[in-house]
C-alpha cells in the first residue's frame, strides 16, 4: 500500500487498513458520521486527514 501515505482521500478497504480497523468498523463510523466522507463521482471516499485524526493519530 505505498499510495496510503499521499493519497488525499482512501476506499473504505484502504481505510481499514491504514486505521487497522476491520472495514465494518470503518462503515460504521462513516454511518453514525463518526467519519466524513466525499462524493467523488458515484464514488464514496473517505479524507485522510479527517480519517487520522477521528483514529487519533496526528497528521
């Protein structure tokens, strides 16, 4: 997964695995708003920044 540490937004996959979270957990979140998301075309992605900081991890 060397494209997590750049990529602006990630997949709901890639968001599991980079919180190292299963990714119900992750749809979970997204759900209860817990998570932001962003509508990019039919796709659904998760910001990374936001993403860190609701694991609490500094970005």
């Amino acid at each position: 997964m060397d494209h997590l540490p750049e990529c602006p937004t990630l997949t709901t996959k890639d968001a599991a695995k980079l919180g190292g979270a299963d990714y119900r957990t992750i749809k979970l979140g997204i759900e209860n708003g817990t998570i932001p998301t962003v509508q990019l075309g039919p796709r659904r992605m998760i910001p990374r920044v936001p993403l860190l900081r609701a694991f609490g991890i500094d970005a």
